[in-house]
C-alpha cells in the first residue's frame, strides 16, 4: 500500500509539470539555400512576403534599376530592383518579388522571358527601407524604364479576365479555315490543341489593354454560360472595337499565369486579329 501511494504522488507530480518550451534557433537560416522564384501574392493577400534569395552572378544598370542575375537553389533568375550598390559575388534577398513574363527593358534594347520586380530585402526578409521609385506605375522622367506595379497590374487583368454578363451574341458563322473552331470546339478540345494554332470568328465583347498587349473577349453564339464555354479571351496587337466581328488567328496556351494573381485557363496567345 505504501509503494502504491508513492506511486500515485510520483505520477501526480509528472502530471503538474508544464512541458518545456522548445529550444529558440540560435542562427537565421542560411541565405545559400534561397526559396524557388515566386510571384509575390496578390495585392491584399495575406502572409509574409515572397523573397528571392541568391548570389549575384551578373549585374546590369540602367538609369534608376539594377537588374540582377541570381544564382539561386532552383536555378538562374533575373531580378530588377531599385538602383543598389551590392556587387557580384554578394548574396541578396529581392522582397515582393514580382514576376514580370516577356519583360522588355528599352534601356538595355533586351527581352527577359521572366524578370522578378521587387526591393532588396533586410535581414528579415522585409524590404529595406528607401525612397519609392519614380517610375513606378508611370512612366519615369527622362524616358527610362517603366516596371510594372502589381497593385495596378492585378487591377488591369481582374478587369480583363471575365467577359460581359449582360450580353446576347447572333450566330457568327465558324472560320472556314483549316483550323477553324468555335469557342464551344476550342473549350471542348482544349487539351488537343494545346500548343496549336487555332482560328476563331466571332463577335468582340470586351477589350481590355493590360501592360502593352490587348486583351480581347470572343464569343460567337456557341457554347453556354452556364459551362463557361462560351466566351474565349485573346492576346493581340492589333485594335479592335467592342461590337466587331472579327476572325482571330493565334496559339492555344493553357493555364497561363501572367503573376498577378491571375492565371488564364484557355487563352488564344499573340494572334493576328482582321475583319
């Protein structure tokens, strides 16, 4: 009985006990493992903000930005920021990392297949503290470079990426062309023509210019709201009116995420675009 009752007060103890809190980290982590490029996320998202971490390989000027080539864990990336002093061969962090598809900076006369907007980060991650650049969201003075402001970007393709609602579109007779579809065809075999060049007729009912590219909504009396099957939405150069009916000649592009929180699920890409 006596050991049974020391027993019960040994567990009772234990049982009082608050567990231990768990051992502080005694060293940041370690800038030569940097996180995979990210697009930041959108404006009013929550969370800590998105940093690109790498070692500068290559380093170009331009009048108000630097761009920098990162050697990072999952590979090379671009980056822009504002002008800075860091040197080849240093580690940086870019906050709010941006990412900018098809980027052209007119100072270095150079096309980017991705370039990561954002601002040298602190130690912590958050972007250091300096003056916001003039360039931002407009053009800056002298004629340099004009990057892309994400707030302003997501506005831009929010506003494009659905069609009209109110809407009622007349029959438009399908493309005689060899790869003619209606919207209906191009939703119904979208993983088929995937990559492919295809051909649509049909009426505008929304056109929307976003960063330099137009973006235009496409229907032609097929398919149905209900299924969204009924509207296709294009990238083009050329000009059209709200109301035109036009033939849209372009590659089919799944899944295409322009980093401003928007990803396009069918989109006819760079087409050529006549009445």
């Amino acid at each position: 009985m006596r050991l049974f009752a020391v027993a019960v007060v040994t567990l009772a103890i234990v049982a009082c006990k608050k567990p231990e809190a768990p051992p502080r980290p005694t060293s940041a982590p370690s800038a030569s493992a940097p996180a995979a490029p990210t697009a930041a996320a959108p404006a009013g998202a929550q969370g800590a903000p998105q940093v690109l971490r790498g070692k500068i390989v290559e380093k170009l000027e331009v009048s108000q930005y630097s761009y920098l080539k990162l050697a990072t864990a999952s590979g090379d990336a671009w980056a822009a920021v504002q002008k800075t002093d860091k040197k080849v061969g240093e580690e940086v962090g870019v906050a709010n990392a941006f990412p900018m598809q098809n980027f052209e900076s007119k100072e270095l006369n150079r096309k980017f297949d991705v370039v990561y907007f954002g601002s040298v980060a602190g130690q912590g991650g958050e972007p250091a503290a300096m003056t916001a650049p003039a360039g931002m969201g407009a053009s800056p003075p002298g004629g340099g470079e004009t990057p892309p402001n994400p707030a302003q970007m997501a506005a831009q393709h929010q506003a494009a990426a659905t069609g009209p609602t109110d809407i009622k579109i007349q029959k438009v007779a399908k493309a005689s062309s060899a790869d003619g579809r209606t919207v209906e065809e191009i939703w119904v075999q979208k993983d088929k023509l995937k990559g492919k060049s295809v051909t649509v007729r049909g009426q505008v009912v929304k056109f929307t210019p976003v960063m330099g590219k137009n973006f235009v909504h496409l229907r032609d009396g097929s398919g149905s709201p209900d299924k969204k099957n009924n509207d296709v939405t294009l990238t083009t150069a050329d000009a059209a009116a709200v109301g035109d009916v036009v033939t849209a000649k372009g590659t089919l592009i799944l899944d295409k995420d322009f980093g401003a929180g928007y990803a396009y699920p069918v989109l006819i890409e760079d087409a050529k675009v006549s009445k």
